[in-house]
C-alpha cells in the first residue's frame, strides 16, 4: 500500500519518522518535506497535491482546517483510495463532499507522540487498515 500525504508539518514529520519512511510527500511545507527526504531515501516529495493523490492507495490529510475545503476541492481521488483525515473539527460527511466520491474517509488524532508510540491515536470508525499504519509507527530498524 502506497501512502501519500497531503501536508507536511510536524504530524506528518512525526509519523514519517515512526515508520522510518516509505510514503510520498506533497510540497506543502516544502522545507520539511525536503528534510524528510534527505533523512530517509524511500521518501520522495511529488510536484503537487494532486501527484501525492494519483500515487497513492492511502491519503493522509494532514492539514489545517482553515485550508482544508480550498486543498480537497482542489484534488481529483479514485475509487478504491482510503483517506485517512487529520484534520482538525472536519466531519468524515464533509469531506467526503468535498471529493464528489463514496470513498472511505477514516479520522485519526495522532499527538507528536506517535512516532514512538507513546500515545493513543483516537481511529474513527475503526479500520484494519489504519490500525496496522498507527501499529507500525516506532518499529522502524
């Protein structure tokens, strides 16, 4: 499974660290994408949001929700895509308005924890999937 993430701040630096790499960055933040890639040679930062969308199975949001509708809109996802939202106060409804499609949309509240996995990450609803991506967090050799 390919996981893209849309954003790139101090969750997403955090949960790229917990699994030591292996997922596609989008430009936003471009600083902290391009330190993330230095550090771990499996991640790469796409051209655009939407290059994250069309190489990935799973997106991540991870943006602010003063941002969020004007950046989902904006995207163009395919059936059989997960999302998994970070965003803050967003409703799984309203999201999935945004992106015109019946995709499973699941939320998750990781704390800058997660990287070790000295946290609990609230998963709503529950999701397999999702779990195992939280459950591989701080395992990285």
């Amino acid at each position: 499974m390919r996981l893209g993430f849309i954003g790139t701040g101090n969750i997403t630096a955090a949960m790229v660290e917990g699994l030591g790499g292996g997922v596609v960055l989008s430009p936003r933040g471009a600083a902290m994408a391009a330190d993330l890639a230095r550090r771990f040679p499996d991640v790469t930062v796409a051209e655009s949001n939407q290059a994250v969308v069309d190489q990935s199975d799973m997106v991540v949001l991870a943006i602010r929700p003063q941002v969020a509708e004007e950046v989902v809109r904006a995207l163009r996802f395919r059936a059989g895509q997960k999302l998994l939202s970070l965003v803050a106060a967003t409703p799984v409804e309203v999201i999935r308005g945004w992106i015109g499609l019946d995709l499973p949309v699941i939320r998750a509240i990781p704390l800058p924890f997660v990287a070790d996995r000295r946290c609990v990450t609230p998963i709503i609803p529950p999701d397999v999937e999702v779990a195992a991506l939280f459950d591989r967090l701080g395992q990285a050799v």
